[in-house]
C-alpha cells in the first residue's frame, strides 16, 4: 500500500514562489492528501487572484483531511504540556497550533509530514510520534 503524504505550507509557497517540487513527489511513492488546515494557511496568504486560484486548484485535486473533534482537543492538551513542561514562550507555542493539528492528522491517517519548517516540526516530535520528512531549503 502506497502511503499518505501531508505536505505542510511551507512546501506549497516554496512550490508556488519558487519553483521548487520535491523529486519524491514525481517518485510516486506516496499518496499525496491535503490538509484542511494547509489549505486555509494558504487561502489566508493569498495575495491576488492567480495565487487563489492555484489553491482552488490543489484543494479539488486531492481528497482534503480534516481535524476530528478528539484531534482539536489531543492538539490543546500538547501545547498545554509544551507551555508547561518545556517551557517555551506562549507566543511560540500559539504559533505551533497549526502544525500540531497537520501532524496529528497525518499520523490518525497513517501518513508523512513533508515540510520545509524543521524547527517547528521537531519540537511538536519530541512529544508525539509521527512520520516526518524536512527538506532543506
């Protein structure tokens, strides 16, 4: 079975800025899903009309996941520990929300993170368990 890959924002806006794509994602190894969350991170960067409807585009070509009730409140429950336990500022751990709910979507459906964002990525995995692959930019 071919697994799922979740590719975070900051792939698209390399991708839509930049020009750059990934060489595994022309490798077929993965089945690529979008994420709800991704798409609205995208939407709300929009600056002009080609750049929305290029996500009008990615959002109708592959199925979309979304956050279920019990991830939103598992996705609460980590910061809470991150802004305890770590001892990370508030303001970083508010601004992590979007990635732990990516992460724990693409783990309930068994499937990768794929993200140019390191940082933010491998403080959520040193809490909770999930695929991830970081490109370098």
């Amino acid at each position: 079975m071919i697994p799922y890959l979740i590719l975070d924002t900051s792939v698209y806006i390399q991708h839509f800025r930049f020009g750059k794509t990934p060489i595994t994602l022309y490798n077929h190894q993965f089945l690529i899903r979008n994420s709800a969350i991704v798409l609205a991170e995208l939407y709300r960067g929009c600056r002009n009309q080609k750049e929305k409807n290029e996500i009008d585009e990615l959002s109708a070509g592959f199925p979309i996941v979304t956050p279920t009730e019990k991830i939103w409140m598992e996705s609460g429950q980590l910061l809470s520990h991150m802004l305890q336990k770590k001892k990370l500022s508030a303001d970083y751990v508010k601004n992590l929300h979007f990635d732990v709910l990516i992460a724990l979507t693409a783990r309930s459906i068994g499937g990768t993170v794929m993200t140019y964002n390191k940082q933010d990525f491998e403080e959520i995995l040193k809490i909770k368990d999930f695929k991830l692959i970081t490109l370098e930019k």
